[in-house]
C-alpha cells in the first residue's frame, strides 16, 4: 500500500490512474478503524480499481470543548488494517499541509445542518464539508464512500455534492454493529466496562421505537416521551436529542404517515462520551 502526504503526490496519483483508464474509490476517515470503516472500503472496492483511504482527524469539525487532542490514533494498526483489506494507497495529510496559513476558505450547506447535530455541535458540518471538498480536490475519486451511521452528514454531504456539482458518485453504506447491537464506532474505546453496557440502551431504544410504529402508534411526541423516560433510567445515560425525520428530506416530523420513509436519530452521552446512532424505517 502506498502512503501518501501530500496533495500534490495524492493527485498526481489520481490523475494517473484516471489516464489509465481506472476508477477511483475513495473512503475519508478519522482513523482508529473497525468494521464499520472496513466496510465502507469493500463497497468501494466493489465500484473501483483503485480504493484510496485517507486517515486525517480534522480540526475544524472539532469545537475547542471536544475530544480533537484525545482522540483514540493508532497508524500503524491501522496501515496494517488497511494492507490487509487490499487498500491501494493511504492519505495520510499532516494539518498544515490541509490547512496551510493563511486558510480561510470554508464550504456551508445552509439548512439541513441547522438541527441535530448541527444545533448541538453548531460548528462541525462547516468543518465536516470544508475537509470532504478538500479531500476531493486531493483525491479525485469517482466513488466516495460514506457510512449511514453518520445520517445527517451523509445527506450533508449528498446535498453539496449535487449543489457544486462534484464528479463523484457518492455510496451510503450500512451501520456495521458488534454482536450485541452497538454501532461501531472509534470512539466505543472510550467507555468503561459498564458503560459499555449501558451504552446497548442507543440500540435498544431505536429498536422499540420502530416496534411501536410498526405497531401502529403515529405520535412522534409519544413515542420519544416513553423513550426518554427509558434513557432517564440509565445510570450513565443523558440524552442530546432523539428524533424522526423524512428519510428524503431530513425535516423533523410530529406524526408518522403510513407509506414514507423516516430515520429515527438519537445522540446520548454515556458518561463523558457522545454516541449516536439511527435507524431507517419504511412504513
Ligand atoms: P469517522 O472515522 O468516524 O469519521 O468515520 C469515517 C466513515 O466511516 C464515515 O463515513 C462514517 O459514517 C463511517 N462509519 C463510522 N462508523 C461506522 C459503522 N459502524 N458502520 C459503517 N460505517 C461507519
């Protein structure tokens, strides 16, 4: 596997496997991989000849009060990862070659970042599609992988690849679990042995909503109402926010409509840790 640094090598390598008639499938993580970013590179391999993979844990998505500095790295478990799942090349970019002085360049989606994570985290899909485009410019990729654990960014991210009319065919994939139903996700190191088990109360929660829709109940105030009082009775546990919105749209809805398509999305602290998760339900 090829380790990348630089924009310019990155695209000098893009460019060549494009004249060479290759595609080029493209995976953006912040490291420290699982499963679930494994995954994302199988569906890119799928699609393409060459499955590039950049490791970079962006600031600007970060507010001052999270976890930038302590979040969990680990390259050379990683790059092993990588090898061994048949990745071409890794871009790996220091910050300043990113965001070199004097950067002030930034890309905003205006209204779908507004709620959800947006409102709890009011800087960080600023930050989230400024490093996509950035990445793209580098990479060049026709495919680019996201991961549907991360709802509201990939439809993000679908709307400013439309807006600016990227070249790039975008793939949404799955939320990979563990066994016992907790989404993968990088940040699952940080918690404690009970919180660990706590932490099975995102899954749970989002599973009995969907029973209670399928059973017929429409009222999205009664069914986050019962479920918050199921989070309050967990130690640990403190919800952001539980929601449902219009698959296609994202906008927040009060009443389900039997024919339509909604996520259910949920953020909730497990201790100091913030996890999210979601399901997608069709009525
Ligand atoms: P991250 O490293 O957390 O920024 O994630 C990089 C990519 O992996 C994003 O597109 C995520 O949505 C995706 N991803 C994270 N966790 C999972 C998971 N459990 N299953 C599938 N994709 C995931």
């Amino acid at each position: 596997m090829k380790i990348i640094r630089s924009i310019r090598e990155m695209q000098n390598y893009s460019e060549s496997q494009r004249q060479n008639k290759k595609k080029v499938g493209f995976v953006p993580t912040m490291g420290f991989l699982h499963d679930g970013h494994l995954s994302l590179v199988d569906y890119a391999r799928e699609k393409s000849d060459i499955v590039v993979v950049s490791i970079f844990v962006n600031p600007t998505q970060f507010a001052p009060s999270e976890d930038l500095s302590k979040y969990p790295r680990d390259l050379d478990r990683d790059t092993q990862l990588l090898e061994e799942r048949g990745v071409d090349a890794l871009f790996f970019p220091a910050a300043d070659e990113i965001y070199p002085e004097n950067f002030q360049t930034y890309v905003s989606v205006e209204d779908i970042t507004q709620e959800l994570e947006g409102s709890s985290r009011p800087t960080h899909f600023r930050g989230v599609t400024t490093i996509v485009s950035i990445l793209f410019n580098a990479v060049k990729p026709n495919y680019a992988v996201f991961g549907q654990k991360d709802a509201q960014q990939a439809a993000v991210i679908t709307r400013m690849v439309k807006d600016l009319n990227f070249d790039i065919e975008l793939i949404i994939a799955p939320i990979m679990r563990e066994a016992d139903g907790l989404a993968m996700s990088s940040r699952n190191i940080y918690l404690s042995q009970l919180e660990r088990t706590d932490a099975l109360i995102l899954n749970k929660t989002l599973l009995e909503i969907e029973e209670k829709i399928f059973s017929g109940e429409t009222s999205v105030k009664k069914i986050t109402e019962d479920a918050e009082q199921k989070i309050l009775a967990v130690d640990s546990a403190n919800l952001d926010y539980i929601s449902v919105v219009d698959a296609d749209t994202f906008a927040e809805t009060d009443t389900i409509i039997a024919g339509k398509k909604y996520f259910i999305l949920m953020a909730c602290y497990i201790g100091k840790t913030r996890l999210i998760d979601n399901l997608l339900i069709s009525t």
